[in-house]
C-alpha cells in the first residue's frame, strides 16, 4: 500500500502559477514507484499530465502543458511537485497524484497506476 496525500491547488488567475505536492505516507515503498499527475475535467476523462521514473532520470508531458509545468520529486521526502506556471482556463480540472510500477506504454494510461490521491483542485480564472 502506497497512500498518497495531495496538497496545493486552489484558484489561480490566467497567466498565474500554483503547486502541487504529493506525499506518501509509506516511506519504505516510495521508491520503488514511478510517479504521475493526472487531471479530470468535469464530464471529460482522466488525462496524463506528467510522469516522472523512480531515479527522476525521466520525465514525460502532455503537449498541453509541456514548457509550462514542471514535474519533480525528493525520495528522502516521499513526495511529488508539479509547478504549474502561465496558468490558462483549460488547466481546471481535478488534479490526481498516481504511483504504478509500469515503465512502458501503460505510464500514460490510468491503468498503469496501482495508487493514486484523493485529487485537489485547480481553477484557473479569465
């Protein structure tokens, strides 16, 4: 078991920036786990946004967001970062944290991830 515990979002204007943090509570297991963040929109399925491998030496972005969001980890602190900069209307959506042992196509899949965070969300005003 791997829980994992969102914090961050909230309400940002356009151009603005907000950061996610994402922390496990199972230390000893932390990092074994590829790292992720997805998001859902309402009425809309949930989407990759980035993904980060166990040693942080790759990372993967949706095009949406490429240049604007940054993924990061600290493994001596169990815990995920997405910074969120130049902030548009389109990033609101319920932002998750997922943790799965895939490293192939299943990393931009939710089925890839075996836990995942009770999601935070993120509104971006016009």
């Amino acid at each position: 078991q791997v829980p994992l515990v969102e914090s961050g979002g909230g309400l940002a204007q356009t151009g603005g920036s907000l950061s996610l943090s994402c922390t496990a509570s199972s230390g000893r297991s932390f990092t074994t786990y590829a790292m992720a963040w997805f998001r859902q929109a309402p009425g809309k399925e949930r989407n990759i946004v980035a993904f980060i491998r166990r040693s942080s030496d790759r990372t993967y972005y949706a095009d949406s967001v490429k240049g604007r969001f940054t993924i990061s980890r600290d493994n001596a602190k169990n815990t995920v970062y997405l910074q969120m900069n130049s902030l548009k209307p389109e990033d609101t959506a319920v932002y998750y944290c997922a943790a799965g042992l895939a490293d192939d196509w299943r990393i931009f899949t939710v089925a890839g991830y075996d836990y995942w965070g009770q999601g935070t969300q993120v509104t971006v005003s016009s």
